[in-house]
C-alpha cells in the first residue's frame, strides 16, 4: 500500500448543513472545498490534522451506491491532533459545543478531550505531552 497520498475520512448525513456549520463555525475547520450540483449532490472539505474530512449530503432520491449504508456511524470516531489542546478545549467550551469528555491528561502521552458532532460522531482532539508511553512518530509504542 502507499503512504503518500490523501488521507480522507468520508461520510453520509441527513443532518448537512448543521453538520458543515459545526466543522466551519464551531470547530474552526478550514474550508478546504465545498460543492452543490444539487439536492442529492452536496459536499464539504476540511483541513483536519494531517488529513481531511469530507462530509456529504445523503441523498434523498432512494439511489443506493456501494459506497455507502444507510446506518449512522458506529463504532467510529475521529482522532485529530493539534498544536495546543487547551486553547483548543477553552474555543470548543466558548462556543458551547457538545463535550463528551473534558480536557484530560493520559498516561500514553495525550492531553486530550472529546466533543460530539451532530451525527452522534465523537472527535478525539489531543496534544502530546512530554512522557507517555504513547506511539511514536514511527508508530511504534514507546
């Protein structure tokens, strides 16, 4: 498999437009691309980390594509790093963004804290701290 390339973690919603409003206005994601061919072709980009999230309108006409199921995400969640997990914690408590967990210490080596976004979809945001036994920039646990 190849490690250069574009990392996407894509999916479905009903719930579009409050869903881009969180990631633009109350994650302060940037706004990498955003299209509306039509009702059941919409979509949004985000810089997150090293990667992007996109988030797509479900379409409404009944078409199926293997690409996609009609559950709401399960089992998943997003991990995204960032430069300073407290400012980050005290921006997402500003805005009154649903937390999950509040800005937490970890013994692996993360400072970190979880929001919910309005598909049910937990965000892990996380800045490493000096210490932990967390993985390294290779990926191997200390």
């Amino acid at each position: 498999m190849a490690s250069r390339g574009q990392f996407r973690f894509s999916y479905f919603t009903p719930e579009f437009d409050s869903t881009v409003a969180f990631y633009r206005d109350g994650l302060d994601l940037p706004l990498l691309e955003s299209w509306d061919r039509n009702t059941d072709d919409r979509g949004a980009l985000f810089a997150a980390g090293s990667g992007i999230v996109e988030v797509l309108v479900r379409p409404t006409s009944g078409d199926s594509s293997h690409f996609w199921d009609h559950r709401p995400p399960q089992g998943a969640f997003m991990v995204i790093e960032v430069e300073d997990a407290e400012k980050t914690y005290r921006r997402a408590v500003e805005k009154g963004l649903p937390i999950q967990q509040h800005l937490t210490t970890h013994a692996w080596g993360h400072r970190g804290f979880c929001v919910r976004e309005p598909n049910g979809l937990t965000l892990y945001f996380f800045a490493e701290t000096k210490g932990g036994s967390g993985p390294t920039k290779e990926g191997r646990r200390k």
